[in-house]
C-alpha cells in the first residue's frame, strides 16, 4: 500500500488517524494498521529545524518531445506544468536544475525524410528510429522565460517516436559520486520502448540496492495530457515491486499536481530533504520485531538506525502483538550541529 493510498485511508476503517504531534513535530498520524503492524507518518517542524537537501542531490527535467506531444507545446500546456513544479524546486538544487529532451530528432532533415519512408512501408527497424532520435541537453533553466524559450519547439524539434531508456541513460550519467538524482519525466506515457524503459528502471532500482543507498535514483513521472497512458504509468509506478528491489518510481497527473503541488515536495521529502544526520528511531513501551523507514525500504529490528534523517518519515513498525499504545524516540545531530531528541507518543 502507498503512502497517498494511506493517505485516503485504505485499509482500516478508521484511519489515518491524526494524533497531537506535539513539540518539534509539525504532524503526527497512524496510516494504518494491520494485524500486529503499524504504520505512522512523522514530520519534522520546520521552525526548530532547518531542512536543507542531502548532499550532492541534482534534480533533472526530462520532458517527453515526441510527436504525439506537439499539441501540448504549442498550447503552452507543457510550459505551465513544468513552470509549476519548477518554481517550487529551484531551491533544493543548490548548483542548478538540468533540463534534458527525450525523442528530439536530428536537424539532419535527408536522413529522417530516408527514415520516414521506412516508417511509412513498415520497414523501419528501432535502430533506424534510433539513429534520427537522441536525447538532447537544454541546460539549465532557472526563470519562466528561459523555460519557454527553451520550449518554444517547432515541427522538426519532435521525433518520430517515444524512446525514453536512452534518455534516461543520458540523465543518470548527471549523478554525481555518492550523489543522489532526482528525475522529473514529464510525458504522455506512450513509450515505443516501453519494456525498454522497465529494464532500465529495474537496473537502477538494483543499482540503489546494491549501493546501499535507496536515494540514489529517484523518478517522478508527471503524466500529461487527456490521452495520457495511465495504465503504463501506473505500472512503472506499482508493477515493477516483484522484480525491483526497491520502489524508486511515482506517478501523478499534471492536473493533480497542479492543484496540489506538495505532491512534488512529498516526493522530494523522501529521499532529498534532510533534518539532520546519524538519527536512530526507537520504540518504547511496547516491544517492537522491526521498524522500517518505508518510504525507502531501510528496517532493522528494535532500533533503525538512518544516516541521513529525512523531513518526512514513514514508519512501519511490526510488534510481537498488536499494541494499545507506545512511544517512538528520535535522535539526530541536526543540519546546524547540534544534537536532536523528538518523543512522540502513539494510542491506536
């Protein structure tokens, strides 16, 4: 079950439950509970703590420019999404946000009218796609108008068709050593290379469990216009659990996202925005098999012990028997230094 699948309250019936967060936390809530597991969502106030992103962390745009897009570019439908969710990320990207194109096809306009003839008779094979298509690199953008100048495309910036795994190959290459990437794929969803795309999702899932550190890929897929391919999406998002070591993939449509851009920040507040570092999280009164941190999969028993101590934590706790009550104990050295205590206490 997901975080906003708890959020909405499937499950329990009578959950999410909101509790008094008391000092130091902005919000306290059970999300669910079931059998002898409880779930809890903690945020940090922000008052007394100063959340800062984790180091070396990129945030890269990488905007679908297929055909199938065209009208959406031209509508300005593209640029207001974007724009959206630009705005309220600048900040967490401390040396600039990169902004890549998937499927921009090459100004070589003989060899993609030699390609379109065998698209035409059906005889073109992916690599013939392949050679007039490439991921092509913006830079960075920083204001509206260099986003729409950067996205002011015409008719021969598109290409044929929606190859997406070579352009998340050219992005993941922008992670810095022991850094961390956030990739926001803006899209209709209509991959030609969709099994492609699995594969390579999939490779970067083992990547970040071989590497010990959950955060290493991060993608949020920003699904838009009315013949979005939600299906797909939904797939990459919550189908991949049984061969993907961990989940590094969410999915939300542009509408959505437009009236509740926090979306976005809860994604960030899972792997990139941090309060403090060398934090261990322990339960009390209650005996406790496991905790684990869910937004990144990361459980120990009887205490977790994080790194990193993110702004937002999602706690799974699995106890020998379903509790009536107990405390949860987090300690942290905060971003400024200084060593952190927050108690929080839980009645179902």
């Amino acid at each position: 079950m997901g975080f906003f699948d708890n959020l909405l309250g499937r499950g329990a019936a009578k959950y999410p439950k909101k509790l008094a967060p008391g000092e130091d936390l902005e919000s306290l809530e059970i999300l669910n509970v079931e059998g002898s597991t409880v779930s809890v969502a903690l945020k940090f106030n922000k008052k007394n703590l100063k959340p800062q992103p984790a180091p070396n962390t990129d945030i890269v745009f990488l905007i679908d420019a297929s055909a199938s897009m065209g009208e959406l570019y031209a509508s300005g439908a593209i640029q207001g999404a974007v724009w959206n969710i630009l705005e309220h990320v600048l900040e967490y990207d401390d040396d600039g946000i990169d902004f890549f194109l998937h499927s921009a096809s090459t100004r070589d306009m003989n060899r993609m009218r030699q390609v379109i003839q065998k698209i035409q008779s059906q005889t073109a094979t992916l690599e013939d796609v392949k050679a007039v298509v490439a991921p092509r690199e913006l830079g960075q953008i920083a204001d509206r108008a260099q986003l729409d100048k950067a996205l002011a495309l015409d008719q021969y910036d598109f290409g044929f068709a929606t190859l997406c795994a070579p352009a998340l190959d050219a992005v993941i290459k922008k992670r810095k050593p022991n850094g961390n990437l956030f990739i926001e794929l803006v899209t209709d969803g209509s991959f030609n290379d969709d099994d492609d795309v699995k594969r390579k999702i999939i490779e970067m899932s083992k990547m970040c469990a071989q590497a010990k550190n959950p955060n290493m890929f991060r993608i949020h897929i920003l699904g838009i216009g009315d013949g979005v391919n939600e299906e797909y999406l939904n797939e990459l998002d919550e189908g991949l659990s049984g061969v993907a070591p961990i989940d590094i993939v969410a999915f939300d449509k542009a509408d959505r996202v437009q009236q509740s851009p926090q979306l976005i920040f809860k994604e960030l507040e899972k792997g990139f925005m941090t309060v403090g570092n060398n934090g261990t999280v322990e339960v009390k009164g209650a005996k406790a098999k496991k905790i684990t941190n869910a937004y990144n999969g990361v459980g120990e028993p009887e205490m977790l012990v994080l790194e990193r101590v993110p702004q937002a934590l999602l706690l799974d706790i699995d106890f020998d028997s379903k509790p009536t009550a107990f405390g949860i104990d987090i300690a942290f050295t905060d971003t400024e230094g200084d060593d952190f205590q927050v108690k929080a206490q839980v009645a179902l």
